[in-house]
C-alpha cells in the first residue's frame, strides 16, 4: 500500500514538473500553427467572449451600478483589439513577427481567465544606454 501512494505521488509531482516546464515553453517559444490558430480564435471569439468577460470583471470590482457600463465600454473595446489582433496574427502566421511566434495579448486566447493586455514580452524597456 505505502509503495501505491509513493508512485502516485512521484507521478503526480512529475506531472505537474512536466507541464509547467510545457507550458513555459509554449510562453517563450510557439509555433506558426500556434499562431495561426491564436489569430483565428481571436478573430471569430473575441468580442463575443471579452465583452461579457470584462462586465463581470468590473462588476465585481465596482460593484454592479458602476461595474457594468463601465465593463461593457471597457469589453467593447478590448473585443475590437482582440479582433484585429487576431486578423493581424492569422494574415502575419508565416512570418516569425514578434519574434519566436510570441502571442501579442496576454491572456493567448480570449476563454482564458484574465484581464486582458499587451503581452509584458513585447512592452520595449528602455536600456541603460538609453537614459539621457
């Protein structure tokens, strides 16, 4: 019995190890394939999915009196920049633009949980050279 338990609890941390390292890859480094189906799920889903999305967002933040128009703009808007991201990335898909495939919005598709923004990857930090 105790033997069980150490197996499924060394295939249960192994597995979480292994795609955690997956996922971390997926980050840094994507596919064209990846990119293209990013660019089409955004395209078809994004405002359908990230304008409810952020209603509830700042409906709970702001309470519903403030939350939901504020939240309706707010989604409105983020879905029409998900959208042309989306057509951007399905039409740029064979060209390594960002570097490495790199998703543009953070969260990568617009059913995953998250508010949505720039991806921090492509936001130009200025270098010590730059500084007057």
């Amino acid at each position: 019995m105790k033997m069980t338990v150490r197996v499924v609890v060394l295939a249960l941390v192994m597995s979480m190890a292994l795609t955690t390292q997956a996922v971390a890859g997926e980050l840094t480094h994507s596919t064209r394939g990846q990119k293209a189906l990013r660019g089409a799920a955004n395209l078809t889903l994004g405002l359908f999915i990230e304008w409810p999305k952020m209603i509830c967002y700042e409906a709970r933040e702001q309470g519903p009196l403030l939350g939901i128009p504020s939240g309706f703009l707010a989604g409105f808007g983020l879905g029409l920049m998900r959208m042309g991201v989306g057509a951007y990335e399905l039409v740029t898909f064979p060209v390594a633009i960002p570097d490495d495939y790199r998703p543009i919005l953070s969260p990568r598709y617009p059913f995953e949980p998250g508010r949505t923004v720039v991806s921090p990857a492509l936001i130009a930090r200025p270098q010590e050279g730059d500084r007057p």
